[in-house]
C-alpha cells in the first residue's frame, strides 16, 4: 500500500534528479563584522571565503577600503554600508557625488560592490534626524550613481523587526503607526522606482522560549496555523518574513522584493541565555536557513521568492559589548575553524569540526539507499499532522490528492509514507528531517523492493 506509492514516486529519473538537488553547492551570504583583535588581515578572510567556502557574498557595517581592496577580484559580491552618521550630509548631490568617489569608485568594479546600505537599523536606533533625512540620502545616493554611470548597485537599508507592530499571526501582521506611511512607504516607493530590495534584519532568535524551540530552530515540529491566510507555518523565520510582506502589502507594497541583511543564533551564552544559546541551536538555526536558501523555496505567502540571505556572523568577534551571547554569533573562530557544520565548506575541504551535533551524512546516505517511513505505531492524528507541516513546507503534494499518482490507496498512512519520505528526501535526509516528533524512522531496505520480492 503505503510502500507502492513511494515506488512509484522514485522512478530512476526522479531519483536521478533528487541526487543532483542534494549534492549542488550550497551559497549563502555572510555579515563580515570586524569587531574583534584577534580576526585574520582581509586578504586571509578573501582568499579563505573564496577557497574554501561556498559563501559567494558579504556585508559589511562599513565601507573598510582594506575589505573592498581584499575582496577585488574574487567574484564574491560585497554589500557596504554607510556609516548612520553620514545621513543628513548625503542628502547633498555634491556630497554624495565626492562620497562616491572616494569611498567606492577606486574599488568598483573589480569589488563587486552589489548594495549600499544607508546606516543600519536607523529607525531602531534613531536618532530623529536620520530617520527624517534616510530617504532622501538613499535617492541623492542613487542620483550620483546615475551620475557617475554605475548601474549595478543597489540603494537599500536594513531595518530591525521593531518596523512591526505585530507579527503574529502574519496575516494581522503591520508596521509601526508614524513609520509606516511617513517613512517605510517613501522607502518601499523608492525601492520600487529602483528596483533594490527592502532589507530586514529578522532573529527568530530573539522570539526563542523552550516551548517553541523547534519552531524557531527549524526541527521538525507541528507548525502555526495563521487560520485567515490557512497557512500553515513551519518555522518562526517564514513566519517573520511574511508578516514583512503581509505589511507591506497593507501600503500596497507588495510587488518589492525583500531580502534579509542580517539573521543569526549564537552558540554560547551566558547561564540566563540558556538554553536558548547552543551549539546545537545554532547549527540548526543556520543550517536550516541555508538548506531553506538553497532550495529556492520561498515563504507560505510567497512560495516562489528566494529570499536574498546573510548570515549573521562570519568571525565570533571578542570586542563586541554585551552578554556572552554577542561574542558568539560566528560560524567561525579567528583561526577558520568552523564553530560547527552548517554544510558550507567546499567540496574535499574537511573541516575540523568540534562539537559535532549533528552527524554529518554517513557514507551509505549519499548512494539514495536510505528512506523515510511512519513508524508502526504513529496514529493516523500524528500522521495526519505530519501531511499538513510537509504539505506547508513546499513540498508538491498534489500527487497525494484526489486524482494525483499516488492518491490510491486513500488512507493516511499511505500518504503520510510518501510525504514523510519526501520532505526527507529534499530537506538533505538529516536524521532529524525524518524525526516527525517522533513519528517517523528510517529504513535501509527500499519499502518498494520488499514488496514485490
Ligand atoms: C522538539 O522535538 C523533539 C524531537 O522531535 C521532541 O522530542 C521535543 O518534545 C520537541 N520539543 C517541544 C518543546 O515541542
């Protein structure tokens, strides 16, 4: 029964294609914070990146000329920001012409220099008079790219989660009263003339209590139903992304893309932080955000928008202030070694992994001879629940519904088996893609061959 249908779902051709999608290479894009007296000179960080990693973009929290030199010719592209301060002076043409010129033209292009940022966090962190001047310097920097024949940088700024009112559910979802129409309304019609990115820094991080831990953390878990949109959401970064979108939909915004400048987890905090900072957590948190990244999924609202993504950070920087936590947002320490594995190394690279959390993939996994099937005893509730989170997750599912290849036999547990085993089978057949609460277990004999043998 269940097992027919999983045959029928893995033809050669299918299987073929699966192994592709599993062994391509993985990008994701970096924050290059530089707070830190201990991190490697930027010519080291460059050639590592480029060498050794599959991160293929930076951002920067300013405009480093020993970054932008480092990074010339490298084929990784750099988002640059301008310091906040710089705000009201750049509502001047012949500012930010002489701007331009001496801070990005004698890098670009062999830097490839993808976006400005205007200040960071400038409605978070104030004060008035930038928040006032920040569209203005973003189109006077625009005009002076004209200006000066550069066309493929963007103008964008990034905004911390405190734009929202409300986030939950996202359907309700809006910005700021005050901010919304006089200020983030001027800014998505700016992005939208230019079309440049609105970028927002979300921390699911932040949102994190024991209780939705797997949600936030992107282990396999129940999901939120938002029940205006009957959207079911699989994790707490999907969730935040669409409450953006649902708000700037509510300006009627909604045709800007987004992209996230900043999102991240740290692996190590103090005892008050626990046990919200791990290892374990920031493997999960980061590494699913690249498998998500990855697979060109977007979010429940937006299915079909890859979210432009940069983690937060590459280095854990020992000079930031604040609690434990703020110093181990890195992927790596100083010296490169990885904190822990997030499946971003190249190929034949083997990284020194510390603590390793989760078991890399074990050598009979990458010859597909591995799969995903209910346990004997889950309820057909468990399954039935387990059909609902894949079904949310962009898995397609049609083949499961009336008048779809696998429909028959009509029973959960047959549905459940080739969901469960597919949402495996793309998620990078971790063993926890195939925990389902616990509802779930893997199997190494083929459940098709059995039943024809
Ligand atoms: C998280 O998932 C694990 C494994 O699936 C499960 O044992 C645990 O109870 C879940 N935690 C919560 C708070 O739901």
């Amino acid at each position: 029964m269940a097992v027919s249908a999983t045959r029928r779902h893995f033809p050669p051709t299918s299987l073929f294609l699966l192994l592709i999608t599993i062994t391509s290479v993985q990008s994701i894009g970096v924050n290059y914070g530089t707070l830190g007296d201990n991190l490697p000179p930027p010519a080291q960080v460059a050639q590592f990146l480029k060498d050794r990693t599959t991160i293929d973009r930076i951002k920067i929290f300013d405009v480093n000329p020993d970054i932008l030199r480092a990074f010339a010719n490298t084929g990784i592209l750099v988002a640059v920001t301008v310091p906040n301060g710089e705000i009201p002076a750049l509502t001047d043409l012949a500012y930010a012409r002489r701007w331009l010129a001496a801070n990005i033209e004698p890098f670009y292009p062999q830097t490839k220099i993808n976006y400005i940022l205007v200040g960071n966090e400038i409605l978070h962190w104030g004060p008035q008079n930038l928040v006032d001047n920040l569209v203005a310097a973003m189109r006077t920097l625009h005009q002076a790219l004209i200006l000066s024949g550069i066309k493929d940088i963007k103008i964008t700024t990034a905004h911390s989660l405190g734009i929202l009112e409300s986030s939950d559910p996202p359907s309700l979802a809006k910005f700021r009263p005050g901010w919304d129409k006089g200020v983030l309304a001027p800014v998505l019609q700016f992005h939208r003339e230019t079309k440049s990115p609105f970028m927002v820094n979300p921390y699911p991080y932040f949102g994190y209590s024991p209780e939705n831990a797997n949600f936030s953390v992107f282990h396999t878990n129940r999901g939120v139903f938002d029940k205006f949109t009957k959207r079911t959401y699989g994790n707490m970064f999907d969730m935040l992304m669409d409450a953006v979108y649902v708000s700037m939909m509510k300006l009627r915004y909604g045709d800007v893309d987004i992209a996230v400048g900043e999102t991240g987890w740290s692996a190590l905090g103090e005892s008050f932080e626990q046990p919200r900072c791990s290892v374990e957590n920031a493997a999960a948190y980061n590494g699913g955000l690249v498998r998500k990244y990855n697979s060109g999924r977007g979010t429940p609202l937006r299915p079909r928008k890859k979210v432009e993504t940069y983690i937060f950070g590459l280095f854990n920087e020992n000079q930031k202030t604040g609690p434990l936590s703020e110093r181990n947002f890195g992927l790596f320490r100083p010296d490169f070694t990885p904190v822990y594995d997030i499946g971003i190394m190249r190929e034949g690279v083997a990284a020194p992994l510390q603590p390793i959390q989760r078991p890399a993939l074990p050598p009979s996994a990458g010859d597909g001879k591995k799969w995903c099937v209910p346990k004997a005893g889950a309820t057909d509730a468990e399954l039935q629940a387990n059909i609902d989170y894949v079904c949310s997750q962009g898995v397609d599912c049609h083949p499961i519904q009336p008048g779809g290849a696998c429909f028959d036999p009509d029973n959960v547990r047959a549905h459940a088996s080739f969901v469960m085993n597919a949402f495996y089978q793309t998620e990078g057949r971790h063993e926890f893609n195939c925990d389902f609460s616990g509802s779930g277990s893997i199997t190494f004999t083929d459940p098709s061959t059995s039943l024809y043998s």
